[in-house]
C-alpha cells in the first residue's frame, strides 16, 4: 500500500484552484487500487473541504492537524495560549488566527480587505472578484479574549509591504523555541507552534497507517513543501514551483495545470 501527500494550490487542484473531474477520477483510481491519499496544506479544514476534493485524509494548517476521510481529527496539534497571547501582543502585525472552521482577526473588515488586496498586488495575483466569497471564513473585530478562547492551529500574516517580512522573520527568530515560520509564498507569513510542518506530518500519518516511508510519496510547488519534498525519497515538484521546492524535490514535473500530479499518481498505481 502506498501513501500519497499532495499540497493543493499550484500542485494537485486545477489552475482555478479547485479539483474537477479529472482530478477526482484519479484519485477514485487511487481508492480502487488499494493505496492510500491525503491532502496536504495549509488551509484549514474548512477551506479545505472548499476545494471540491473528494473524502479523503486531511493534512491541514502545515500539518497542525490530521483527519481522516470522515473529517474526525486522529492528530492535533494547536498553539498553547501562552503563546497565543504573545502572538495577541505585538502591535505591529495584523494576524489571522485559524481553526478548523474559522480565520479570526482583531481587525475590521475593511482595513483587512486592504491589507489583503494590498499583498495580492505584492504576489503579483490578480484582485480575485470574488473577494467576499474567499473572506467568508473570516471573523473580524475579534478581542484578545475571544480569540484567546479558540483552538488556534496556525497563524497567517499578510504582509502589507516588503519590510514587514524582516521584521516578522526577527520575530520567530527571537521565539524559534516555540514558532516556526513556514510560509507557502515570500508574501505571506504562516506560523505554526515548533515542531508541526507538513514532513512531520506525513510522518505522522504514515506510521499510523502503517506504511513504510519508502512508500511514500510527496507533492508540492511552495516554501512550506521544502522540508517533506527533502525528506521522501518519492518528492516531486511541478516546474511552475518555487526555486526552493524544485531544488528540494528529487523529481520535476510539468506544470500544474497540465494535471501532471494527478497524472504522474496515476502512472505509479499503473506500475
């Protein structure tokens, strides 16, 4: 039995950042044949399920927390409140606190929608027209209080200009005992509490499904991939990646939106 671990955005979804038909036959392939899938991302649950994928494992949040087809958490790994409130004290950064379901943020909804236009504009993306349908999962002009009340697995920070990356980056430095920083983009700050990324993960999911590592394989295009593309002997990364993914994988492939993830799954179950 094999396991497959795939990020979603720029990897396995389609370049409308959803699944369809050809994506979710492969992985009806996959079922059939006896192996094994999980998504791997940094979405939350909720925005997870939005991609349209059918059942399956869920590595979410960089590998905070693990599901399974059903959607009941087998492995959970979310912030202390410690450290939480330190997050809640720094002035200088508009966080955005995940749960399974939610993105809560101290911010209102129209500083927030500037900020994020804002960054969209830095990562050279297009203003998505549909803003109000991606903002959904956002709660805004939240206190300190109610979001110290959550179950926290990850911490997002869209960064408003370039120098706010130094700054964060001088942040986790000061904390790395108890934040890293393992963003899918430059543009974009995703914390998780030290010792949860997405190898750690897939880690975890193998061992309680019980399939050896060298069956195993990875798929991912962004920074937050690099650790479990350099950790699987089987790590592929389509050509539309980061340099850094692409140097960490020991396979390239096409371009995402040739399908060549969903493809490539299917030629190694055709073995």
């Amino acid at each position: 039995m094999k396991l497959f671990a795939s990020d979603l955005d720029g990897t396995l979804l389609n370049k409308e950042h959803k699944a369809d038909a050809i994506i979710n036959q492969g992985l009806q392939d996959i079922e059939k044949a006896g192996h094994v899938f999980t998504v791997c991302t940094g979405r939350n649950l909720s925005l997870t399920r939005s991609a349209g994928l059918i059942d399956s494992y869920k590595i979410c949040m960089n590998g905070a927390c693990i599901t399974n087809p059903q959607d009941t958490v087998l492995f959970s790994h979310p912030f202390d409140t410690e450290t939480i409130a330190l997050l809640l004290r720094q002035p200088l950064f508009s966080f955005e606190y995940q749960t399974l379901d939610a993105i809560y943020t101290s911010k209102d909804a129209d500083t927030f929608r500037e900020i994020y236009e804002k960054n969209l504009i830095l990562r050279n993306r297009k203003i998505q027209k549909d803003m109000e349908k991606n903002l959904k999962n956002y709660v805004f002009n939240c206190t300190p209080d109610f979001i110290l009340q959550q179950k926290v697995y990850k911490v997002n920070l869209h960064y408003a200009d370039a120098s706010m990356r130094e700054k964060v980056d001088a942040f986790v430095s000061k904390h790395k005992d108890t934040i890293i920083n393992a963003p899918s983009t430059t543009r974009l700050a995703e914390l998780t509490q030290a010792g949860i990324t997405k190898a750690n993960a897939v880690t975890e999911l193998a061992q309680y499904l019980q399939i050896d590592e060298s069956d195993v394989y990875v798929y991912g295009d962004g920074i937050n991939d690099i650790q479990m593309l350099e950790r699987f002997d089987h790590s592929y990364c389509p050509k539309n990646g980061s340099a850094q993914a692409k140097q960490a994988a020991n396979h390239l492939l096409d371009d995402f939106e040739t399908y060549s993830v969903i493809r490539h799954m299917q030629e190694v179950i055709r073995e």
